[in-house]
C-alpha cells in the first residue's frame, strides 16, 4: 500500500469516526454487517454473562482499537532492513477482538473502524486467484509497491497441495469437516497470501479464510507444511466450536493446532517438518506455568503426550465433546476422554504427564513416561531438532544425616516445579515433609535415581506427607522431588528432618506456627516420676493443663481436661515428629478443625517463665 492510499484511508476513517452515532445499545440479539462478514451483537446480560469476568477481552473502545491495530499490521509500517521472521499465529487474538465487539456498549463506528484496520494490511485486489481442490487461493506476483506480498504460482499450488492433503485426513481420519463455505455445490475456504509482519498465518471464522504470511510461510519449503495445518486445524476447531469459550483458552486453541502440525503431516503422509519440537521444548522451559492459564504454544507438549498415551483419536473425542457441551468447558472434555480411555482422572493425568516430562531422561524410561521424539536429532530443511531435558527449578545438598534444609514457593493449578537433590555417599536415612497450605491442593512426587536411573518412586495426593527412605551408603547419588499444583495450587514448604533428639529435648517453651502466623505457647517440663507435663497458652483467658508422650521421636501432645468454653479456648492435640532438638512437626487438632503445624523452641533467654502453679495437679488458678 503506497502513501497516497494510506493518506486516503486515514481521512475515511477519521470521517466515520465524527460522523458515526454514539453506543448503539442493543435490546436483544442484532447484527453488525461489514462487507462480507456479519458480527452479531449480544444483550447485555449475556456478554456479561459470557465474557464480563474475563480480563483478556478488551472492554473499552480504546482497547479493542489497540488490540486491533496490533493484530492488523500493514507491511508499509515494516521497512524491510526491519522485518524480522515471525512465527505466532493470530488467530487467539482474533477471537479476542471478535468477542470484545460484540459488546452493546461498542458503537457501531468502532465496529467499522476495525473493519478496515482488518482490511487495510490486505493487498486486495490480488493479482490472481485461482481454486486448488477445496481452497480458492489469492495471491499477487508482481505487487507494484510492496515485493514481499510475491510468491510464485507453484508455491502457491505446492501449498495447495499439502492443505488438500490435510483436508482428507480431517474428513476422513478425524472425521470433522474444517469450516467451510459451500459455492455451486464445491466445498471451499479462501486462502489469502500475502506479507503482514504480525503473525505467519490466522483462521478468520466469520469470512471462512486463511492467512497465510508470503515470506515465511509460502515461500519456505518447510514452513508451507507445518503452518496451513496448523491453521486449518484451526477451522476445525471452529467446526466444534471452541471459538465459543474464551476464558483460559490458549491451551486448547493454539497449544492442539501445534500438535496438528505433527499429527496432520504424519496422517497425509508429508514429510514431517519438527518445528511443533520447538513449542514442546519452551514448555519443558516453563514447567511452572499453569495449564490452562498460561500455556498457549507450548501447551502442545501436552496434547503431544496426550496423544501418545490415548490415541489420536483422544483429541477427535475432545473436540466433538466441546461440540455438544453447552458451557464449551474445556477441562471437562479432556477429563472424560482421559477417564474413558485411560482410567485416570484429570488431575492424576497431569501429574503422570508432569514426571513423565523428567523420567524421559532416565536410561530405564519406559513408553509410559516417555516421547517418541525423545534421545533423537531430526532434521528438516537443513535445520536441526531436538526435545530438550527438563532442567531442575533448584537443586540441594544431603551431604549427612543431620543435614537440615528448607524451601517453599507458591505453585499454580496444573503446574509443577521440580527439586533435585544431591545425595552425599555417606548418606543412609533421607526424611522430608511437604505441606501445602490447607486452602490449596496438591501432589508430590518421589524418585531415587542412580547414575541416571530412576529407582524407587513415591507419589501422594494428599497436601502434607512425610517422606522417609532408608538407605545403603551410595544406594542413590540424588532423590528427585516434584511439587504439582492441582485445581488450586498455593503456597508450599518443604523441609529435611533431621534425626529426632533425646527424650530431655522435650522440655522447655514451644511455640505453635502455621501457614497464617504464630499460635499458642506449650510450656513443658519433667515430673519427678518422668512424666512430661505443662501448660498451654493461647492467650491471657486460655490457659490449659497439657501434657506430652515421647517414643523414638514421635511427640503426642494434649490439653486436659476437656474444654469447649464460649470464647474459643477449647482442647488442642497435636501429633508429630521431633526434628532435631527444636523442631516439632505435625497436625494440630481440635473438635472443630484440623491442621499442619510446626512447634519451635523457644530460646531460653527469650522463654517466659513458666508460672510454677501450672505444674502442680489441683492448680487454683488453671482453667
């Protein structure tokens, strides 16, 4: 597009900009028509209702413009000593825009403002259009202005040739027919090809188009395999409707189409081009991004192992049960094909993919926790893949047994993080505790690993469990620790315990602490005969008998009598472990709740003195 034309435009726009009315408030379902595209317009209350509390849809005019202008970027605006290759897709942020105008409040002249933000990085009319199979191809090869919108006629054939190819394998194999439109009885989607420097192709639902980028998707040898699949995938996707959940999408929509670009090529018989190795290796990288939420590209690490373990015929199941579901609830489908065809729920596939992505580094590896692609260089147009290892978000040392050490993080729904520790040789007991925050939800995985095989696993569900693993000197060289948020996630700790101490460790003040600050005090001392007795000290109204059993480490700690008075003092028990000589861990407990709960001695010279009174049996002034 030359600078007159530019020149034009701006003062088109700036027109219906002024002259348009202000918000046009619709009463019930409307329509907005611009040229070949027709937008319906929600209610109110069911915009709302649909995308009012999701924050990645744009609400003001000023947003969806921005939003907009960022999607639809002319190639007059790239000088070519700037271009740089771009590999995104913009067919998410599409769906984005689409949903944000159908807001009632949007007025109609925003609405015809991005319609030739849309319009404008198209260089239409094309210089030639021609239909290839399924797919009406427009394309230029001698633009006047702009050098980057040419691409040859047999690229173009050749990249029809691959979508059509893919087109079988969705009819015939899938068995969902791609979005189309039907013209004298030939099922048909338009193929635009031409330069826009914001993404490399985009599936438009409402003009039944693709976008295919000239430079680096049409004229690359590779690059015009991979990405018409993924964008045809995308057209299959609006055949079930997935365009109609916008809320934690991505994972979905451009994490299966990246899987597309794997499957489709294999499923055609094409060549494989790899470059969908890149999106698994970025989420190998960012373990510790949610699922559902922060995923997109990368998600296809998931859908790859999902595939692998399930069927191909998994993701067929997803997608037509999206198709039937009222509410598009993406979760859902994937958990009842994952039930039906594997026997697990949700979460435990998640967490089974979450070791799977370490394990497929041990020599011992087996199918169930591994990739196809895994240990293998492949290469494609001179040009090298390979899946990465999953790198350790920290790594510790147990150089002893009295090795003491701890750590704590706030861990997302359906992400891990992963801990490898050191073993030293001399090591023959490990004992850990994991304890998650009572308000979240989690699991922990265990695996003893030697000279890079995986030994001895352990895994629970359960938000705090104790670990503990005797051990031969040199047994292990590292235990491998897997922290995975469930639906919740939160905040979690992770600490060794050290051999407990003797018996007289027990004595002196000890200070409850918990997720949400410190609690009461447990004064403890010995009786002449040997038994542990005390006090406990909620506050100046809550004073209570205690006493403490010792065995080989374990603590039982009591209020007595019973009490359950008006302003919430009440009986406490506690059971745990002792750790060291200053450290209790364990689940406190009363008649109303339970939880984790950590008791630290208290210094000596900061202990208050104890009242003498609340050592003797009969004491007058106890509760």
């Amino acid at each position: 597009m030359n600078l007159k034309r530019t020149a034009i435009l701006a003062i088109i726009v700036a027109l219906v900009w002024l002259a348009a009315p202000g918000p046009i408030l619709a009463q019930g379902f409307s329509q907005f028509n611009s040229q070949n595209t027709t937008l319906e317009i929600l209610p109110a209350e069911v915009f709302k209702a649909r995308y009012g509390n999701n924050p990645q849809v744009p609400k003001t005019e000023e947003e969806i413009i921005a939003l907009a202008r960022r999607i639809f970027v002319p190639a007059v605006q790239v000088p070519m000593e700037a271009a740089e290759p771009v590999e995104e897709c913009g067919t998410s942020d599409l769906l984005l825009l689409q949903a944000a105008l159908q807001n009632p409040e949007v007025s109609d002249a925003t609405r015809r403002l991005v319609a030739l933000i849309q319009k404008d990085p198209v260089p239409e009319p094309f210089e030639y259009t021609e239909i290839f199979g399924h797919f009406r191809f427009h394309w230029w090869e001698n633009h006047p202005q702009e050098p980057r919108h040419n691409v040859t006629r047999a690229q173009i054939a050749n990249t029809a040739s691959y979508l059509n190819k893919y087109w079988q394998r969705c009819v015939k194999t899938l068995r969902i027919w791609p979005l189309h439109s039907i013209e004298a009885g030939q099922e048909l989607i338009d193929v635009k090809v031409f330069y826009c420097p914001s993404y490399s192709g985009l599936a438009i639902r409402d003009e039944i188009t693709i976008h295919l980028n000239s430079t680096t998707v049409v004229r690359q040898i590779c690059r015009r395999k991979s990405v018409p699949a993924h964008e045809l995938f995308h057209m299959v996707q609006y055949t079930c409707e997935v365009h109609k959940k916008l809320t934690d999408y991505k994972w979905l929509v451009e994490g299966s189409a990246v899987w597309a670009q794997k499957w489709l090529l294999e499923a055609a018989g094409v060549a494989p081009v790899y470059d969908y190795i890149l999106r698994m290796n970025e989420g190998l990288a960012k373990t510790d991004n949610e699922l559902m939420v922060e995923r997109e590209y990368d998600a296809a690490l998931f859908w790859v192992y999902l595939t692998e373990q399930a069927g191909w015929e998994a993701m067929r199941s997803i997608l037509l049960k999206i198709k039937n579901q009222e509410t598009k609830d993406f979760k859902a489908a994937v958990a009842a094909v994952v039930k039906q065809r594997l026997g697990l729920t949700f979460d435990k596939f998640v967490h089974k993919w979450s070791k799977a992505n370490y394990i497929k580094v041990m020599k011992n590896a087996t199918p169930e926790y591994d990739y196809t692609e895994d240990g293998q260089i492949f290469t494609s147009c001179r040009r090298k893949y390979k899946l990465s290892n999953l790198t350790p978000s920290l790594e510790y040392k147990i150089l002893d047994n009295n090795a003491t050490w701890k750590t704590g993080w706030i861990i997302g729904p359906y992400a891990a993080t992963y801990f490898k520790i050191k073993l030293g040789p001399e090591v023959t007991r490990v004992r850990l505790q994991v304890k998650g925050q009572d308000e979240g939800n989690y699991s922990f995985w265990f695996m003893g690993i030697k000279e890079n095989q995986g030994l001895k696993t352990v895994q629970t569900f359960n938000n705090t469990y104790e670990y503990n693993q005797n051990l031969t000197p040199g047994q292990w060289d590292h235990l491998m620790v897997m922290v995975m948020g469930r639906s919740k996630g939160g905040e979690y700790l992770i600490q060794s315990i050290p051999p407990p101490g003797p018996r007289s460790c027990m004595d002196g003040d000890w200070l409850e602490k918990f997720s949400w600050g410190n609690g009461a005090t447990w004064k403890l001392g010995f009786r002449p005969d040997g038994t542990i007795f005390g006090s406990y000290i909620a506050w100046e109204d809550c004073k209570l008998f205690a006493s403490a059993t010792y065995d080989a480490g374990k603590v039982e700690l009591q209020t007595t009598p019973n009490v359950d008075k008006p302003n919430g003092c009440r009986s406490v028990t506690i059971s745990g472990q002792l750790s060291g000589c200053n450290t209790i861990i364990g689940t406190w407990k009363d008649k109303y709740s339970t939880r984790q709960v950590t008791l630290t001695k208290l210094p000596a010279q900061s202990a208050a003195v104890a009242e003498e009174d609340h050592y003797q049996e009969g004491c007058p002034t106890c509760p």
